[in-house]
C-alpha cells in the first residue's frame, strides 16, 4: 500500500471547506451607470477573529476591549476607499433619490459645498473623497442600490477590523511596530500633510489598499466606549445599532495620523465639532467642514437582504 502523506491529507480536510466558501464570491468590478467609471470588489470569506487589542499593545487605548472572539459572514469590500471619480458620478446627478433624510439640506440631492472642502488638496478622480458625512456616505449607496439593484452599504466595525487584520492579529498590517508601516499607509510621517492617491502603496494580504492611514472611514457603528464588554464571546456579525447622530465608529487612521492611530484596533468617535465652521443654519448634514480625514470604503453582503430590509436599513441611517 502507497505510504500515505497524512499532514497533506489533513491540510486538505481542513482548509478544503474554506475554499469553497472563498469560490463562492468572486472578485468583480462594478461600472457606475452613466460613466466610465468603475470600482473593484474583493471577496472576504467567513471565519473567526479577534476583535480589540491585547492589553500590552502599545499605544491601546481603553475602548479597544476586552477582545472578544466574534464570527463574520462572507462579504465583499471596496479595493479601496470611494475616490472623487466614483463620487462625483453621483455628485453631478440630477436624479439622486429623494429621501426626508436630507430634509435639513431643503433638497433631494447633494448641497453645493459652500467652501473648498478639498483644503486645497486637489480634486484628482483618484483621490479618496472626503469631508462628508456618515448620512451623505449611506446616500451615495442608496443611489448605488437605486441604479444598479445591488445592495451596498459601509462596514461594521467587525468587517473592517477583520479585513483590515486579512488573517493575522499584528497591529499594523503584518507587523507588531510600525516600523513597515510607510509601505502600507500613508500617515503623518510620509503623507506630506495631505491624502494621496488611492492605491500606490501595498495592499493587505487580501489585496486591501490604504486600510491604514489616507482617510479614516465611516462604519455603521454607534461608538460605544465599552462597547465589547456587552459582546458575546463567540458573537456572529456584531453590530451596535445607530441611535444619536453622534458619536459613530470610524476606522483607520488618517493621512494626519501617528502611527499608533492608525492601529487595526484603534477606534474613533466622531464629534460634532467636525462641522463646527459649518456656516449654515442648520448645519449641512452632507458636507463636515472640520472632518477633512474622513472617507468611506463600500461592503456588499455575500447574502442579500429582502427589499423590505434594505428599505428597514435605509430608513434607520437616513432618519
């Protein structure tokens, strides 16, 4: 009898399920409708992770445990954040979809912005966009699910830490020390005070570029300082629900970063003061004045909602 090579057989058994999970999504590029413009998805297979950080991390902060063991569903996520290109598509539209949600603004579409909330920086079509709201964030993938029918929307904080960790639980990327860290991101250090194209430096193991450092990016979250200490161990696909307008979670750190910020664990409350020179009465609830950091990077569950869920999802983010 042919010797058996029973760690190879034991590879397979264990890994075999995982790939056809991964099989089952599929890279993709979605074009705009009315444009030349297209994104790229990647496909995140399920499976299990830690979320938070270990108490000798450095630079944790408190908010960033106890570390929890919590399950993700497969999803797709964004190559990269939503750049001005993908944006302006949107933007520029005369048919964005009507919605009480903006009520505040007086119209059905995106406000002109009232100063350039670029700081000069630059407009480039690949560029991340940035300075705009959660609400406007979750707009744009409404317009998305309107003219497409395909359901996208922002991460949770489990997603993005997940795909941001793509398999491991270093604190930048591949690395405990930020040592590596300019090969990845752009941050403080190396970002020459403003963000920078998308896609220029390494991605993840998974191929995720500027998960770290460029723009910070929007999830669904309602940021809860003690927020893990009410998760389940072995929780699936956690989610604390949105409530006040402020504060929500935003991931990642930005081009104005230190290192340490920019952590796969590192979690940021927004603030009202992101609009505070906000000239408008009320204030915009499209465009922040003081929140030149913060971008936003789409995910496409692999399951579908019903079309009474997406309306239910729009609804509760769009109040």
């Amino acid at each position: 009898m042919r010797h058996l090579n029973w760690t190879a057989i034991l590879v397979i058994l264990l890994y075999a399920p995982l790939k056809v999970i991964s099989q089952n999504l599929k890279p993709y590029e979605q074009a705009l409708p009315g444009s030349t413009i297209k994104f790229k998805m990647i496909p995140i297979r399920a499976g299990v992770f830690t979320i938070g950080s270990p108490p000798n991390e450095a630079g944790r902060e408190e908010d960033e445990g106890p570390q929890k063991e919590v399950s993700i569903s497969e999803f797709w996520i964004a190559e990269h954040e939503v750049t001005f290109g993908e944006w302006d598509v949107f933007f520029k539209s005369v048919d964005v979809p009507q919605t009480k949600a903006i009520a505040v603004d007086a119209v059905s579409r995106p406000t002109a912005q009232y100063i350039d909330l670029t700081w000069g920086m630059g407009r480039d079509p690949r560029q991340p966009t940035n300075s705009m709201s959660q609400a406007a964030a979750i707009m744009y993938c409404k317009w998305l699910y309107e003219k497409t029918g395909v359901f996208y929307r922002l991460p949770t904080e489990a997603e993005w830490e997940y795909a941001c960790r793509a398999g491991t639980n270093a604190a930048y990327l591949n690395d405990k020390s930020p040592q590596r860290l300019k090969e990845y991101a752009y941050f403080k250090e190396n970002s020459q005070n403003k963000f920078q194209k998308v896609g220029q430096l390494k991605p993840n193991a998974w191929g995720l570029y500027d998960m770290q450092g460029n723009l910070s990016e929007w999830t669904l979250d309602q940021y809860e300082a003690t927020a893990y200490e009410k998760l389940p161990e072995k929780g699936k696909d956690p989610l604390v629900q949105p409530g006040s307008r402020y504060p929500r979670v935003v991931r990642g750190g930005s081009y104005l970063s230190e290192a340490k910020d920019c952590r796969c664990a590192n979690r940021i409350a927004s603030l009202t003061d992101w609009n505070k020179r906000d000239p408008q009465i009320p204030k915009s609830r499209w465009w922040l004045t003081d929140g030149m950091t913060v971008g936003f990077r789409l995910v496409r569950p692999a399951v579908k909602p019903s079309e009474a869920e997406i309306e239910k999802f729009f609804a509760q983010y769009l109040k």
